[in-house]
DNA sequence: ATTGATCTGCTTGTCAGACAACTTTTGCCG
DNA sequence: CGGCAAAAGTTGTCTGACAAGCAGATCAAT
C-alpha cells in the first residue's frame, strides 16, 4: 500500500522553534561564538516549557549549529551547520528544477568515480562489480527487479575508488535517487528495453574499468549517465550542450 | 586562549543512549521500518529517565535515523542515515589518510565546477569573482591576510554554476579546509611566495571561467588544485592527466 | 457473519517543578 | 590589589502529570 505524502507539515512545536533560531543563525542575529539567550529566557519568549526548548536544541547541537556546555550555556559553532551536508531540503520539495541540480552533481561525482576506479581498482574490486553486474543480467532475463544490484553495481565502482570518503557520498547520492531507479526495473520497464539499455551501459563501464581505461571509463559512465537522466525527463541539452563533442571537454566558441 | 581539545568525551548521558540506538540500527538489530521500543522501555531498559531518552531520540531523528508519530511510536527510517552526509568523522581524527581522501572529493567537484562556470556565469558572477580576486591581489601586496577572499572566490565560482545543490556541496566542503589556507596566507607563506603562486592560479581560473573556456578552466582549476594538495603533502599523481590519453576533456598541448 | 462505530489502553507530545552538576560572577578578607 | 569562598545563574537529569493521537478490542446493527 503507497504510503501517503502528508501534505500539511504537522506543528512540531519544538521545530518551529529550532528553526527560528536557526535562522537567527543564519541572519546573523546570532554570530558563531555568541552565546545563546538561556532555556528559561527562550522557553519565556516561545511561550513553551523548557522540554520543548530543550528538544529545540538538541536538534540544533546535532545538526552542528550550536554546542552546549553546563553550567555555562548553549554557544553557536563557528562555523555553524557545516557539520553536515544535506540536500534532503532540496528533494523532499519534489521540485523538478531542484532535482536536476542534484543530479548534476551526481553526474559529476559518478563519472570522476568511474575514472579513478580505472585507475585503482583491486582484483576484489572487479569481481565485486561482476557479481553485481551477474544479478542485473538474471533480472534482466526474468524481467525481475534489479535495482538493488544496481545500487551495489555502483557502490563497487565507488569502492574501487580506494577513497571512502567519496564512496559514502556516491552511496549518499545513490540513495537519493533509489526510487528513481523503481520505473527502470519495472514491469514496463522491462517491456521498454529500458532494464536491458541500462545494463549495456553498466557493462560497457566495466570494461572500460577493467581495461584500466580512465576516460573510456568516464564516457561510458557519461552515457550512462545521461541516459538515467533522460529517463527520468531531465533535460539534459541544458547541461550537455554538444551532444555530438561530448559535454565540458572542448571549449565553445 | 587556546581551546583546551577535550579528550575525553563528557559522559553525556543522552549521547549513550543515542549511539547506542544507532549501532542498533546499524547492526540491523533495529531493521528499517521496526518500530523502537517505548520511551518508557528504553527509559527503564538503560536506567535513565524518560527526557533522557526523548534527547536522544531527538537526535536520532535529526540525524535521519528514526520518526516518530504521535500516539504510535517511533520506528526506524527507511534509508536510515543517509538524510545527511557528513565527513566530520573523517576530518576530526586528523587523519592524513583520510584528508587526502576529503581533499581528493573536493578535487572532483571543483574542478568540474569550474567547467559548468564557463559555460554558465552571467555578468554578475564575474563582477563576484573579480572582486574577491581583487581582495586577494590587495593581500598578496600587503602580505596581508586573504583567506576570506580566497574562500569568496572558490564560492563566486560554483555560484557561477547555477546549480544551487553544487554550490551548497562546494561550500561545505571548502569550510573543511578552511584552516588549511592559513599556511598560505601566513607571513610564511607570503614569504615563500605561496600565496603570490595561488593568486596567479586564481588568475588563470578566472580567465578561463570569463572567457567560457570549459576545457582551459578545468584544467587551471586542476593546477590550482594539485599545488594546493602538494602544500598539504597529498599524492596527486592519480590526478594527472595521462600523457597521452588525457583523462577526462579532449587532448591537452 | 460482516460491517460500522465506539471504547479503552497505550504511546508520544507538552507542561511544571525540583534537584544535581557545573560555570561565572560577586564580594569579602588578607 | 590579589586570592578565595560564597552566591547566583545555567545546563543536565529526574519525577509526575495531563493532553493529543493511534491501534486494537468490544459491541451493536444490518
């Protein structure tokens, strides 16, 4: 059963006052550094108790825009909210235009991915791409949903990266985008070719990896890439403007 | 005065709690969807009281690992963590090893960023980048201090994107290493001629960006780059071009 | 018997007050 | 003036209570 969007957000009372003072923080009315008013002030002013306060802030020390210390106060960070990077903000809004920035920036960190994992991978490595790659081609054959394989198909590019650090963010970007990858291993999906075109993609990038071809291994990734994009109706002339000179490499007139 | 570094983490009693819960669910003892058990049962489980539990659980529900509702209970994300994605763990622990791989992501998206900026800035964006280089150029005459600017222009560019998420990521992850232009910055690095060498391959990135050079641009920001990485001591040599099948653009001089 | 409304217990959200742990300020005394 | 102890203020934790909302059980009616 399809869960239903709720479209009103519930009022939280604690989250209409953790986020007026994050945007006090944000306006600069609190500078990193000062120190915030105190919970009896803040739970005076709001109108709510202390718990209420309390949880407020606790949302804010976990986000990285405030730290506490007892007997002394809450203090906002000095470099606040940069503790974390999200974009939750960006998708949850369901915005088309949105959407399409962040996967631009997929794009970006995919296709550099597939390069370096050209460059670096492991024989574990491969094998764990091929393994994946084995699944999608049984789905693909039983018309089955792949899309887990597909997922762990890219982690294991990320992982050939040697760099953990850009492989959580590719898994972060991935996950983003897991129900996007619902319409190409659907039944209609199957029914389009759609299933059977995004596994030659995956498996022209595993060649090109394994061949230890950097920038086969981006421009199949590209490809790849801009495909999942047309599938899920980004226009993608806006940001690939030489369909037939590939994309950012030479310069334009 | 220097900020003592508290070594030993203040037993936060809610802080527990919540890392508790968390590699519960990270261990798949709490498998998405499964509903926590009540704030009264954790509260008498782990021998706290019950605001205890519900700070922790705010956490846990700031960080994306669980929602509650009303009159239900909580129960665990679907895609627990991965709301946010932070690399503070990374960077904390000080790690060389794992700044190289911090350093090498924001690499990635820099680089490419200065591509989509020649194709995409507006008049306003240049008026931005040529002001912070004009701070800058000003430092390098004072031996003064250009690190704001230096962060201003690196920001002037993925704004030049229009791709908003990018900018955001840009953002964060230049706040990574903000302490790490001090070096050039420093009386030292004016000494040495670092900051003098920056300035010059801000200059050559801006060009580019100004003359809607994507190629030129990626590889100035590239340059740019690779001197900032050597400064810190991080092997760049996976970033090289290969000499004869270029990594990425089409075939350099 | 199935369906529908209602009721009851349970869970989270909020409130109030209190004390403990700790920090900062104040004011006294040498 | 300097050092130290008391006091005031602030966050951390505990306790108890009630309101708001949910889920399953109960029960009545067709």
């Amino acid at each position: 059963m399809p869960q239903i969007a709720r479209l009103t957000r519930p009022s939280q009372l604690s989250e209409t006052v953790s986020k007026t003072i994050e945007q006090w923080i944000a306006d600069g009315v609190l500078a990193p550094g000062v120190k915030l008013p105190t919970e009896k002030t803040l739970s005076a002013e709001f109108g709510v108790s202390r718990a209420v306060v309390r949880e407020a802030i606790s949302r804010l020390k976990a986000e990285g825009y405030v730290a506490s210390r007892q007997g002394a106060g809450a203090f906002v960070e000095a470099r606040p909210g940069q503790a974390s990077f999200r974009l939750a903000d960006d998708v949850d809004a369901a915005d088309p235009a949105a959407m399409v920035h962040v996967f631009e920036l997929r794009y970006i960190v995919e296709t550099a991915a597939a390069a370096l994992a050209a460059r670096r991978h492991s024989a574990p490595d491969l094998a764990r791409m091929r393994e994946a790659l084995q699944r999608m081609d049984q789905a693909v054959a039983a018309c089955a949903d792949g899309a887990q394989a597909d997922d762990d198909f890219h982690v294991a590019i990320a992982a050939a990266t040697g760099n953990p650090a850009l492989q959580r963010f590719i898994r972060f970007m991935g996950h983003q985008f897991f129900d996007s990858r619902v319409p190409t291993w659907s039944a209609q999906g199957h029914a389009a070719g759609r299933a059977a075109a995004a596994q030659a993609g995956h498996q022209r990038m595993f060649e090109a990896i394994a061949a230890g071809d950097a920038a086969g291994a981006r421009e199949a990734a590209r490809q790849h890439m801009v495909e999942a994009a047309r599938r899920l109706g980004i226009d993608t002339k806006d940001w690939d403007p030489a369909p037939q000179a590939p994309w950012e490499e030479e310069a334009l007139p």
